[in-house]
C-alpha cells in the first residue's frame, strides 16, 4: 500500500497575493510529486470577521462564499466556486480533501435577544458566581444575506448552551444559559476547569435535537455540494462525544461510504487522555499527537540535553499508531499563537525525518514548512512583532523518499540518548526502496544497523548531502551508517 502524506494547506497569517482555494488547484502538480495523498484545507463557510477571517469564527456554515454577508461575498480564501474547484481538481489528480468542521460554536448573531444566564468561574465551570440575571445576547441567527437558501433554520438561544458577553451590560465573562437543557454545561470529554464545554463565542447546544437534526442535515449538504473525502474535527474535547459520534455515524450511513476523519483533541501532557478519546468514541476518528508534537518542541529546545531514544515515550504514535496523525507544528502552535510551542529551526529537518520515514503513524506537514512564510503581528505585551518562518530545505526530498523509499520491516535503533536511527528494508513493489535514517542532536554521530540480507554488497548515499562519503552494506546485510553534528541524514541506494 502507498504511503499516506498528509499536508495542512494553510497557516494563520495566510496572506499570498493568490487566493488560496485558487492556489490549491495551481499548485496540485507539486503535492503530486511530493506524495501528498491528503489536503487538509480551512473553515471554507463565511465567518463572522468576513474576508480576514482565518475561519474558526464561523458565521454561516451554508454560506461558503456566495452571499453578500459580513460586508464580503469571497471569504478570505475565495469564492464557493473556487472552493469547488479546488476539491475537484485534486480528487482528479488522486487526492483526496480534508474538510475543516467546526462544529463547537457559532459568532456574529444578527439580532439581539433577552435571554436568562448564570455566570461561572472561569477557573471552575461548575460554580456559578451570580444569580439567575437577563441580559441581551446577540444568539439569533437569521442570515438574512443567505435569505433562506439550503436551510430556513433560525439559530436562537435554544439552540446554545453559554455566550461571553452581555450586550446590554457590555460585560464580559462566561454565562450559562438557563434553557430547557438544562442550567449547567454538556459532559463533554474534556474536565479542565471543572468542565471544557465552553470555549469561545456562542457555544452550541448539542443536547437539543433540533441543533443536532440542522447540522446532520449540514453535513449531507456540505458533502453533496463539494464531494471532500473526509474531515477534520475541531476542538473535539469541547464537544459532547455522543453528539459527533452521532454526526459521524450519521454522514457514513445516509451517504454511504467512508471518510477519512481526525480530530484535534488538543492534549500535551498526558496520552490517556487522547486514549479515553479513542474509547468514547470507538475508533471513528483518528487524532492528531499533539504529545508528540510536544516532545519534538522539547527536543528542539533542550538540543542535546534531550534524550532522543525516549522521544516517542508517552505518546499515542507508541500506544495507538493506526490512529495517530503525526505533525511537527500547525496553525495553533506557529508563532504568536495561542498554543505557541514552535519547533526550532535547527531540529525541524530531524522531526520531520522522525514523522516522514517510520512506519507508525500518518504525517501531516504544515503549509510553511513548504513554501516559507512572513507576517507581523502583536505578542503577548502588546508590541508588534515581525516573523519569518523558512521553508524546511530538506523537506522535499524527505517526501519523496516517503512516496518512493521508505517501506518494509522496520529496525530499530532508539538506543542512545543522543544518536538515533532506524532502516526500512523496502518492498519489491517499490524498486529500490529501503533507507536508513541516523540523527544526532549532538555531535557527530555513527551506528551499525541492518539493511536486510537483499541488500548485501549495495552502495548507500546520503540523500539529503550531509555525509559526502558512501558506505557499503557488508555481506551480512549490516552498514556502517554516518550523520553529521545536530542533523539528519537519510542513506538511499546509490544509483546505476
């Protein structure tokens, strides 16, 4: 089976001149070459910041760029058709799109509405601070722009169970809405805070069957419209597991057949978490390892300090690898974001190559890490800052090695804190396929490891130039396999 490749097509602070719904469709060739079989593309539905949102504050979900709403028809990406095209143009070229739901909360209410709330803690969710007290809401949602058009669904406040901000008050904090489900929050996966349920805007109230018929019969549209291959799940932990098992089960049934689904349940400190996950919800979803994500962050930070033998500990690429999507870094964790926990420079090259060129998990790569990027934007104290994200030199060829190289049984060499490596013995179906990998976050490093007895007598090179010199498989199958201080180098067959 072909290896599976993954990529994030975008960041936060996308900004190209070129659209980027209209940059998936130029650039497919490329994605083509590098063995990308899956796209990951944003929220495509009109939010409520307009054409410069980056798409988590969604509006409308049945507008994806063709109505006059939030002073914009195009979002920040493009225009339906656009959209559209895009999706079509790689399912052509064999790959498939990832579709980003969010399905946690909804922004930018068109009419205000008195509504009954309690306030919490934000520190525990469970405790209310305040008497039952009215207050104006903006939870009525009318698109009048969209005029009825695929759903005459009004959203009101039945349809949420908490808001952030009193309108007439102009107050904020987080308040429970006092409806017919109830006074508290949903059991969501999540206990942070005493309970994760809500997490920003208008939090929607999954407990109402109404809400869960609308966006079941969303999906189904969505899907008939625009024909993505699969989804990706925001936010999971904030939403009632029953309720997206339900969805899930709702979209493959109805439609009748599968998607490839992921969701991000953000986690860094403890993989049982992402396990109980995976119980509560039967395996319907694959996650990405945001504990690994961690791990290579901490590496990159501790350089040789850290001990690399012990970088897939404690994650679920070790304890679930059929279900593990693995990353380095995503739109969340690039600088100046929320999660800001960014892979330095000089390690992302050995992170990817430990994503990229092993058997367990399925990588998915991040939009910069290709093309490079630039953007400003304000830190933590207010003072404006200026980024510059490089491309990965070395990602291309990993890549290709993934599509090409890097199949087989797998041996392992995670045997030392500082130089570690693993080979691929290859398959026939893939001619010339095996490699071996050896990295160090340290000095020079250096290791014997087993190529397979098929390769006995064959020179191997350093793809990625670090080490000039080649070495020779012995008639045993065993090399002696070279990396240079703090990279990566990956041996390939020399060729004829």
């Amino acid at each position: 089976m072909k290896n599976q490749t993954l990529i994030q097509y975008f960041h936060w602070y996308y900004q190209e001149d070129v659209k980027l719904w209209a940059r998936v469709a130029e650039k497919v060739s490329t994605l083509v070459d590098l063995g990308i079989t899956g796209v990951w593309l944003p929220p495509a539905y009109k939010a409520t910041s307009g054409d410069t949102s980056v798409g988590y504050d969604c509006y409308d979900l049945f507008d994806l760029g063709e109505f006059d709403q939030k002073d914009c028809i195009a979002t920040r990406y493009g225009t339906k058709e656009e959209y559209i095209n895009a999706i079509s143009t790689l399912k052509a070229n064999g790959i498939a799109t990832i579709a980003d739901v969010v399905l946690n909360h909804k922004a930018g209410g068109d009419e205000l509405e008195k509504i009954k709330v309690r306030k919490v803690d934000p520190q525990n969710r469970k405790e209310f601070i305040s008497p039952v007290i009215e207050i104006e809401a903006w939870t009525k949602f009318t698109f009048p722009g969209r005029k009825e058009k695929y759903s005459s669904f009004i959203w009101d406040y039945h349809c949420f169970s908490g808001l952030d901000f009193a309108a007439n008050l102009k107050e904020g904090g987080i308040f429970s809405i006092q409806n017919e489900f109830g006074e508290g929050w949903e059991d969501v996966p999540s206990k942070e805070h005493g309970n994760y349920d809500y997490l920003m805007f208008n939090d929607i109230e999954s407990r109402n069957p109404a809400v869960r018929q609308e966006l079941k019969e969303w999906g189904e549209w969505y899907y008939n419209t625009c024909g993505m291959d699969g989804f990706r799940m925001d936010a999971v932990k904030h939403i009632s597991h029953k309720f997206l098992n339900e969805w899930i089960d709702h979209m493959k049934n109805t439609l009748k057949r599968e998607f490839f689904i992921v969701a991000e349940n953000w986690v860094v400190d403890n993989v049982e978490d992402l396990e109980t996950y995976i119980e509560l919800t039967e395996g319907r979803m694959q996650l990405f390892d945001s504990v690994l994500h961690h791990n290579l962050y901490v590496a990159s930070q501790e350089h040789e300090i850290y001990d690399l033998s012990k970088i897939f500990e404690g994650t679920l690429t070790e304890l679930k690898p059929c279900l593990s999507v693995t990353f380095v870094d995503n739109h969340d964790s690039q600088p100046l974001q929320a999660l800001e926990s960014y892979v330095e420079a000089w390690f992302r090259p050995l992170a990817y190559a430990l994503i990229l060129l092993r058997e367990q998990g399925m990588p998915c790569m991040f939009y910069p890490d290709l093309y490079g990027s630039s953007y400003k934007d304000k830190d933590q104290n207010g003072n404006e800052v200026e980024i510059e994200l490089s491309a990965v030199f070395e990602l291309p060829k990993l890549c290709v090695a993934r599509k090409n190289l890097s199949y087989g049984i797998q041996r392992d060499y995670l045997d030392h804190p500082t130089c570690i490596g693993w080979t691929r013995e290859g398959i026939d179906e893939y001619p010339h396929s095996g490699i071996a990998v050896l990295m160090s976050n340290s000095g020079p490093g250096i290791k014997n490891m087993e190529m397979g007895l098929k390769h006995a007598n064959k020179t191997f090179i350093d793809e990625l130039g670090n080490i000039t010199e080649p070495t020779v498989v012995n008639k045993d199958g065993w090399a002696t396999f070279l990396c240079a201080e703090k990279s990566v180098s990956v041996w390939v067959l020399k060729p004829d």
